[in-house]
C-alpha cells in the first residue's frame, strides 16, 4: 500500500465487493461504454480524436524512479506510472469485484508449476508486438532487470515479494521463468503494481534515479512523459508505437494545484476538466448541491484506510494501556459522520485493511473501542496517570500527545480539531502540528520523529498481506537506513507468523484466516487506530467523454488512451 497522497503500504488481497455510487449532474447522452479497470462509466456515444485535457493534480511525487522511496506518491504514479510503465496485471472490475487480470502485454494467464510446492515456478509468455516506445521489443531481459534492481537495489521502497524469487531464466527473450526460493502469495502484484517493469537497453549499467527521477521519455504504456515541470504541470503526449489502443486526445496536462479549494474553483471557473480531490469539507459541500455541467463518482468502498498511527517505541505510547486509553476517549463513529456523513459515510472502519480487502479481514476487529470515559480512567490509572484538573497527569505533567500530518489540508485540519476536542474532555491534551507532505513521508515518519500521525494508506493490489508494515523485521532503523515501512514500530511476536504466513500461502482460505487473525491481535495490541475509509471523488466536466470512473487501485486516469473531449 502506499501512503495517501504517498504510497506506504503494499495491500495485496483476494476481493470484497465494490459498489461505487454514481451522481451524475448535466449529461445529456444515453449511450454508455464499457470501463475496463473502472468502477463506473460516463455517456460516451462518439468519441472525437484531438484536444486537450487539463486535469487538477493535488501532489506530484518527489521523483519518478517509482521503485525508490522517493517514488511513492499515489499521484505521482496515477499521473506518469500507470499509463507508462507496462506489467502483466491490471485491476479490473467484473460484477462486483476486482480482479487481477492480464493485460495485453502476455500472450495467456501465467502458469504456476508447483511440482516442487517449496519452490514453485511461474511462466509469463510475452505477447510479441509488445514493444517499448523507441521500437525496441519487450523481452525477458526487461523483466530479469526489473527483478534485480528491486531485489538487490538500494534504497528500494518495497522489496517484497521480488527477494522471494531466486532467479529468472530468460533462455527464451519472449517466456519469462520466475523459480521461486519460496512461495509468495502475492506474486501476480509483481512486474507490476506501483512498478511496473524498467527498459533494460535503456537502463542496463545506468543510474536508475538519476536516468528516472525527473520523467523519463520512454514508454511501454499508450502516454509518455512531454515534460515535467516541478511545481507547475505535467505533460503526457501519446505513444505511437503502443501496440494496444493508441489515444485518442492529443495531450494531457496535469496542472499542479496542492490546495484542495483551489483545484476546485479552477475546475468551476473552467481552468481544469476534471479533477481527483481529497473529500474537504467544500468539495463535499458543492457535491451535495449540485454541479452544473459536471458529472462525479464518488465511492466509500475504496483501497484508502485512513487512521490514527501510533509509535509504539516512543512514550507514552509504549505503554499499551495509554494507546487503548487513546482509543476509548474517541467517539469515531461521530467524527467520520461529521467528515463524510453528506456522502454516507458515517460509520468507522473497524480493520487496518482498506474495504476492497474486506474478505481478508475482520471487519469488525476494533469495535470494542468505542467513547468510554470509565475505561480511560481505569486504563490511566493502571499507567500511573491520575487526573489532576482538566488533564490526567503524571511526575507532574500533563498527558500531552503530539499529532502530525500533512498542512494545507483542510479535512486534515478538521479532524485535528475534532480529535483535539474529543481528547481534551476525557482529560487528554493534544496538540496539532501540519507538516509538508515530503517532509512528513520522506523523513520524519521513516525515522520516527511522531507519536500520533494522520494519513491514509493506499492499496496497490487486490491481494491481501501486511507484514511490510506491521512485520518486526520491517522496522526502519539506522542499520537499514530507515527503509523498512513498519513506521508504527510494531512489535509483536504473535503477530509476525500470520503474516508471514499470508505472504507465502497460496491457498485463499488459509489467507482469509491468516488476514483475520491478524486483524484480531492488531486490535488486541492496539498498534493503530483505524477512523475511514477515505471516499474516493472524481469530478469532470460533461465535454469528457469516453469510459470514466474511479479505479481504486490504478488510479481514474489508467484508460486515458479511450478518452476523447468535446470542443
């Protein structure tokens, strides 16, 4: 999975349901098309070549060099890596779920020889018409690269599942044979996901950061990278020797708009064609009325988890009793109805998995901790807390709790002044300090420099598995150069073995235990605390035509190539 608007957490998981509720206001066409990869569709009829289409972009990443940790922002990848970087898997939507599913780059579904079940093997035929921008074929080589710099590279944001295989066996350029030191679950998230897979003529002895960190101009999507300037836009032009669906507009302009209520009075006053906002309480506001000549989808049923992390290593939360008294001083449910009740979300979540892995979860794991001003006081005494006018104290001090997350955001800042409040009448002082998303996800939570901290994660893959970020040898330290993505400093050695387990399992009823069980000793331990689960909105003007909707794993703009917009 990957931290919102940053990516941070590799969700891998078999499928929930996955409604996605459509409000469209102004369409004036009855003909709809199909969406691959989408949760819903616009009216189509007829699609018309040529023209711009300017989209509003919250963030932009800190580099393009997606395997580093520099590289994982969500809407760095939704507006350069999923229409770039090719991978076998594509998240689709069939009936009420999403599925992992080929795409045009494989000849036929992976075949997995599991004679040796300790070591299975997995063979990907190449389609042969697939080829990189400048012509150059899609080979072995590409994927055997791939796999070592993720494997064996340093400062590789996720290595997971890429050090499970032993090695790769290109004797034929066009069938690529995976063998497997260990089975891993999640392995159709591989050559994919947040990745994808890197041009070996292109990279081979090269600098991968320096070669992709600022753009890179070739391609194995239907888009490539015009240019990127930092802070201003970002420009996507056609790939002309993309052997699928070529696009049909003739660029497409991310404008870099970081605040919220400004990206949404560019796109009224007409400066954007759609946008991907983050549910602020205007957004939500102007939803409700109406938009004239607008359509939007907006869904609760998403790959976002959005919750309150804890560092478990840094006092006071290293005492399990204060976490749990954090938790019981919160009415959550009231809070995510305050945020998200105009859209109908009001209830919180109850699992550290985002919905679309509901299947693999105990939905239900952290409902024990609802508002009980009793349980605090028991669990602070037990502490050695005692309340002393407004605020429990202790050696003379007020219990005092620091919450970071990211500044310029307003919803973040609402929820900062609900949980302020709530903490404040059970006798907890909090105080409030917005961060600059890189600094924040870059350094400070890498390194531990939090003890509450307010963000989202962000699933890559519809195939459960945690231990990145809960497992104890996934935390960051000085030895590993901060690397690990276990932020929260969880260490609990009962729950290292079901998530281990769940990586390497290859059976979906075990992996449904596993989930669940792991769900159950989170919320025993109280590692975090999980509040919603952070509504998806897409918003675009009617002029947009073509099969648009929210995916919630590659992002709304993964079929771009099929859009068209009306002059």
């Amino acid at each position: 999975m990957r931290t919102k608007r940053k990516f941070a957490l590799q969700l891998i998981a078999l499928l929930s349901v996955l409604a996605i509720v459509a409000v469209a206001c102004g369409g004036d066409d009855d003909d709809s098309g199909a969406a691959p990869g989408n949760g819903t569709t616009t009216t189509v009829g007829e699609v018309p070549t040529g023209g711009t289409l300017v989209v509003g972009a919250e963030q932009e990443p800190d580099c393009t060099a997606w395997m580093r940790t520099c590289g994982g922002s969500s809407w760095g990848f939704w507006m350069m890596g999923a229409t770039t970087m090719p991978r076998v898997y594509d998240t689709v939507k069939k009936g009420d779920k999403w599925e992992p599913t080929i795409n045009s780059l494989v000849t036929d579904e992976p075949t997995v020889d599991t004679t040796d079940a300790t070591k299975p093997v997995i063979t990907y035929k190449l389609n042969p018409d697939a080829v990189w921008s400048d012509g150059t074929q899609i080979t072995c080589d590409d994927f055997k690269y791939t796999w070592d710099q993720i494997a064996h590279g340093d400062d590789v944001y996720d290595s997971t599942g890429y050090v499970d295989i032993a090695k790769v066996d290109c004797t034929d350029p066009q069938t690529v044979v995976t063998t497997y030191k260990q089975p891993y679950s999640g392995w159709k998230q591989l050559f994919g996901a947040g990745f994808g897979i890197m041009p070996s003529h292109i990279l081979k002895g090269k600098d991968v950061l320096k070669e992709m960190g600022n753009g890179y101009t070739w391609s194995g999507g239907p888009w490539k990278i015009d240019h990127w300037t930092k802070g201003v836009e970002v420009e996507l032009v056609p790939n002309d020797k993309f052997w699928g669906d070529k696009p049909k507009l003739d660029k497409i302009i991310f404008k870099i708009q970081a605040d919220s209520s400004a990206e949404f009075q560019a796109f009224k006053n007409g400066e954007s064609d759609m946008i991907y906002p983050q549910p602020q309480p205007d957004v939500i506001d102007q939803i409700k009325q109406g938009l004239t000549g607008a359509q939007n989808v907006y869904s609760p049923e998403t790959g976002n988890l959005e919750a309150l992390w804890m560092h478990n290593e840094k006092a006071p939360l290293d005492d399990l009793n204060v976490r749990k008294a954090v938790s019981y001083a919160l009415d959550r449910d009231a809070l995510v109805k305050r945020l998200f009740g105009d859209l109908g979300v009001d209830k919180a979540m109850q699992t550290l998995n985002p919905p679309i892995l509901a299947d693999f979860a105990d939905t239900e794991a952290f409902s024990q901790y609802k508002l009980d001003a009793d349980k605090v006081d028991q669990l602070l005494t037990d502490a050695g807390y005692t309340k002393s006018g407004s605020y429990y104290q202790k050696d003379g001090k007020d219990l005092e709790l620091e919450l970071k997350s990211t500044a310029g955001n307003a919803r973040r800042e609402l929820t900062g002044q609900l949980l302020q409040e709530q903490f404040k009448n059970v006798g907890i002082k909090l105080t409030l300090n917005y961060q600059d998303a890189g600094d924040l996800f870059g350094d400070q939570l890498p390194k531990g420099d939090y003890q509450l901290a307010l963000y989202a994660q962000v699933a890559t893959f519809v195939i459960p598995g945690q231990c990145n970020l809960f497992c104890a040898k996934n935390i960051p330290t000085a030895a590993n150069g901060n690397s690990g993505n276990n932020w929260t400093r969880t260490d609990v050695k009962a729950l290292d073995a079901p998530l281990e387990d769940l990586d390497k399992n290859l059976d979906e009823a075990v992996q449904k235990e596993d989930g669940k069980k792991a769900d159950q000793l989170q919320a025993e331990n109280l590692v975090s605390l999980p509040l919603d689960p952070l509504p998806d909105i897409l918003i675009w003007s009617d002029k947009v035509v073509g099969p648009i909707g929210d995916n919630p794993v590659l992002g709304p703009f993964q079929n771009s190539n099929l859009w068209g917009i009306k002059s």
